[in-house]
C-alpha cells in the first residue's frame, strides 16, 4: 500500500463514501429516491476531489493541506 492509499483523509473518505451509500439504499427503501439520488452522487465525490488534489505534491504540501481540510470539516461540524 502507497502513503497516498494509506493517507488518513482518503482513508477517511472512503469510509465516509460507503456510510452514504448505506444511508442512500435506505432513502431508496422509503422511496426518497431523489434525495438519496443526490446524496449518493454529491456524498461519494470527496474521495474523487481527494485523490485529485494529492496528484502531483510533496507529502509535506499534501500533509498541510489534509490538516487544513481536517481542521476546516471540524469548524463545519462544530457549527452546525
């Protein structure tokens, strides 16, 4: 396994991609099949948009950067 496939915001992602699609077969069993629709497509693009952004960086930028998403998803969370 690479550092990039090992890397805690993919790692994290790919979990958080899976809970959806669980979540999405439920919405689908309530017959919610627009919203679950959505969800699936707009709650499975972080694990594209992450492996995106670490493309072509030093660990060290890709580091920083999965630090500052971390620290920025936390203030969402908090928040809301």
């Amino acid at each position: 396994m690479s550092k990039l496939e090992s890397s805690p915001i993919r790692i994290k992602s790919f979990q958080f991609a899976c809970e959806i699609v669980h979540y999405c077969d439920v919405l689908k069993n309530n017959k919610d099949f627009e919203i679950a629709s959505q969800l699936l497509r707009s709650g499975t693009s972080i694990g594209a948009n992450t492996r995106e952004a670490q493309r072509g960086v030093s660990t060290k930028d890709l580091m920083e950067k999965c630090e500052e998403l971390m620290r920025i998803l936390v203030a969402i969370i908090k928040n809301s």
